[in-house]
C-alpha cells in the first residue's frame, strides 16, 4: 500500500466515524421532534424500523450467505442476543433521558464512556492500563462523588449509558470480526422484536395511546425514520473503525457528548446550576489526561523502531 493511499484510507476513516459521531451527537435534537411521543413507543418502532432497514440492507448488499454462517454458530447467536439487551437498554435510557429534559446528563454518561472502557479492559480481560489512564480514572471517579454529594442527585442516566455502552463494546470485541456490522444490528434487533411489541401493546392501552400516524405526516414520516436514524451511525462508525487506528477514534468520539452538552444548554435551556459545573469540570480535567496519555502512547508507539524486513 503506498503512502498516499494509505493517507486516503485514514481520511476517508476519520470521515466516516467523524460523520458517525456528529449524527449520535445532534440525536438528541431528532428525538425531541418526535414529542408527544414517549421514550417507550419511540424505542419500540427503533427496535422494529431497524430489522426492516437492516433486512434490506442485506438484500441490497447480498449480505445473506454470510448471514446465514452466523445463524449456525449458537454461540455468535448468543453473544448477539445479550448484545441486543444491552444495546436496548441503552436507547431506552437514552430516551427516558432525552424526553424528560435530560440531554446534559446524557452527555454526561459520553464524556465518561471512554473510562469505562478502559475500567472493564483491566477487570474483565485483564489488560494493563498506564499511570496516566489510572489517573484519569481517578479524577472522573471524584467528579460522580461531586455530582451526587453537591448537586444531591445520584447520576443514574449518564452511569446506565456508560454501563450499558460500555459492555455492549466489550461484547461487540469478543465477537470481533465474526459478525459484520450489519448482520451484527440485524440480529440485535431481531431478538428485541418481542420486547417491542409489547411495549407497543402496553403503550397502546396508556392514553394518549399509539401516536404512529395520529399527529400528522411529517410526524409520522419523522417517526418511521427512526430506524434509518437509528442504523446509519453504526454503519458509519463500523467503516470508520476497521480504516483508523483505536487512538484516533479515542480522541474523535468525544464530539458526540460535546454536541449533546451544548444542545442540552444552548438550545434545550436545562438548569446547570455552580454544583453541576464543578462536576463537569472536573469530568472535563479527566478527559484531558485521558487524552493526553493517548497522544503519548501514539508518540511513544511512532518513535519506536520499526524491524527491518526479512
């Protein structure tokens, strides 16, 4: 591969996955559109909208014969479906939150994804982590500690969105390569398929009932888009992760809860009171030593020699 291609490969990654980040970050602005429907109808059509778009996806892309390698592998099936569980309880906070005025502590839950992340390497696979990482840890840990001792509320949103990303990330490493991405969200949203329609039949009997098709069509043509909304970022971020390297995706995925702080206070106008402040700050003061080592790492790792060729 010359130089100048592989400068094309990382460009076009960063494109892709910058795209994937913008698109989760302004999520927040598409949901509250969607008002007066609920978190619970709106994650049901996700769920079902998704496996239609997906399943058209792997007609148009003839994804099926390596579908169907999949489907005879129980154990790839069974890591899917806990994936799919994850993933759900992820958009179903992610929406409680977004619609109940809560898009700040949902970027809260972003900002310290990355953490996370590193917190479940070194517990669950047992990786080494640096000083640096450990410090980073360390100062997020505090500013949780400030968040619920100053501002007297526990930060149940942003540590389910953390929690739930978190493991879902660390499923979708142990499955690797076995299971492309669209296969991968075609069976995720086929397990959920169940827990949808009986949300749908539970929403149904709630006043005001199924808003699908009763508040107008641009409404209802917002809402069937939610599985396209829902699929595209993943598919982005997928072609953006295999052409860059994890360093770059570390740095870059920070723009999603950036997006989502401004809308929640420029746009949505929701209370950061000084409590509140201090504990982003401190978030904040994590992020860039978490950063910082991530550059050193890559300096350190470009500096290195490289073996001469045989």
């Amino acid at each position: 591969m010359t130089p100048e291609t592989t400068r094309a490969t990382q460009t076009a990654g960063v494109a892709y996955a910058g795209a994937a980040y913008l698109l989760w970050g302004v999520l927040p602005l598409y949901f509250v559109l969607l008002i007066p429907t609920g978190p619970w109808e709106v994650v049901a059509w996700r769920v079902l909208l998704s496996f239609v778009f997906c399943v058209l996806l792997l007609t148009v892309t003839r994804g099926w014969a390596a579908f169907g390698v999949i489907l005879r592998q129980p154990k790839l099936l069974g890591w899917t479906a806990l994936a799919g569980l994850l993933i759900y309880l992820n958009w179903q906070v992610f929406l409680i939150g977004t619609l109940s005025g809560n898009v700040i502590e949902t970027s809260l839950g972003y900002f310290i994804n990355p953490i996370t992340t590193v917190l479940l390497g070194v517990f669950v696979l047992k990786e080494r982590i640096r000083r640096l990482q450990w410090a980073a840890i360390a100062i997020a840990a505090i500013a949780v500690v400030v968040i619920v001792v100053a501002y007297g509320e526990f930060p149940w949103i942003a540590l389910s969105l953390t929690a739930s990303f978190g493991i879902y990330g660390l499923i979708k490493k142990k499955i690797g390569p076995a299971v492309d991405a669209v296969s991968g969200l075609t069976l995720e949203s086929f397990w959920l398929i169940p827990i949808a329609v009986v949300q749908l039949i539970v929403v149904a009997q709630t006043p005001p009932g199924i808003t699908m098709g009763a508040n107008g069509g641009v409404h209802a043509l917002l809402l069937a888009f939610a599985g396209i909304a829902t699929a595209v970022p993943l598919l982005l971020f997928a072609a953006g992760a295999r052409r860059i390297d994890l360093t770059v995706i570390g740095m870059i995925q920070f723009i999603t809860p950036v997006l989502q702080f401004l809308i929640g206070v420029v746009i949505l106008h929701e209370p950061m009171p000084v409590e509140r402040w201090a504990g982003f700050v401190i978030v904040w003061i994590a992020i860039g030593v978490f950063v910082a080592d991530l550059l050193l790492a890559g300096r350190r790792a470009r500096m290195m020699p490289r073996p001469e060729p045989v």
